[in-house]
C-alpha cells in the first residue's frame, strides 16, 4: 500500500512508556524499532523484506545495525499489523510525516490479507454485537476473519495454526 508508514504514534508511545504494552526497543544513532509481540500476526514481511536485519532464529531477533535506517524504516512499513512500528531521532520525521498525509486520503481503508485477517487503517471505531465502542489505540486494528482468535474482535494469528484459506 503506497503511502503506508508505521511511524509510532505518541499514544503508543506513551502505552510503551508506561508499560502499558509489552514491547522490546532496538536503536541505533538515527532510528529506533519497537517490536510488540502481541500485535504481531506474522505475516513475515519483515523477515522476507530485510533478512539481515529481521532474523527470527536468532537473539536478538532485531539487528539495526545490519542495514541501513532508510531500509529499516522502508521494511518496518510493511508490517500490516504495526507490531514494528519505528522513530527516527532526526527533526526530519516531522516534515515526513506531513509529506505522506494527503488530503484526499480516506477516512477508513479496509484491506482483506490473503489467508488472513482484515487490516483497517484510518480513522474508525470499532462497536460489538451490542453496539458499545471496543477502544483502539492503535491505527491499524486486524480483524479476525478465521472465527478462532482468543481476541476476538481482533487477530491473534490462530489463523495460521488452524489452516485458515480464503
């Protein structure tokens, strides 16, 4: 999805900060990765996007020193579930950010993923059966679509485990 950034919002930083989130942080001199195991619906993008840097038979698993911030922050973009999400240190993530907002950019973006969960991006809000609003911090909420998540609304990847196919 063109346009797409996984830049850490305050909220979440501020969840992380206040350890409100489990989360592990991996810096180098220009960026910093945050990885939140229990957003993540493995969808291995970072491991087929950046193997030098995303290595999941390793520890840490995360090595920011591997490649350039430009191909971390180009990598962690992809991640459709914001469990990596990143912070550039630099006064230019400002002026990024203001530069990947559009002004005819949609309210809500839903994208089904292939096997998977459903990805709402934007501004939304999420009601159950009954009508009362289900509180997301996050920009991006993945929807289980396979009916086994312990989660549910949301995805805890169960989709993988059961053979879940479109």
């Amino acid at each position: 999805m063109a346009g797409m950034t996984n830049k850490i919002t305050k909220s979440e930083l501020e969840a992380i900060n206040q350890r409100k989130e489990i989360s592990r942080s991996y810096t180098n001199d220009e960026v910093t990765v945050f990885w939140r195991p229990q957003l993540c619906i493995h969808s291995a993008n970072c491991l087929i996007g950046s193997p030098k840097v995303f290595d999941s038979s390793k520890r840490p698993w995360i090595n920011v020193q591997a490649a350039s911030s430009q191909e971390i922050i180009k990598t962690v973009n992809t991640c459709p579930s914001r469990a990596i999400t990143y912070l550039k240190k630099s006064t230019a993530a400002a002026a990024d950010k203001k530069k990947s907002v559009s002004k005819n950019a949609p309210v809500a973006n839903v994208q089904v993923l292939s096997n998977g969960p459903l990805l709402i991006r934007g501004h939304y809000q999420i009601t159950d059966s009954a009508g009362k609003e289900i509180k997301v911090d996050q920009e991006v909420a993945a929807i289980c679509r396979c009916g086994a998540s312990k989660k549910k609304p949301f995805c805890d990847g169960t989709h993988h485990h059961i053979g879940f196919t479109d």
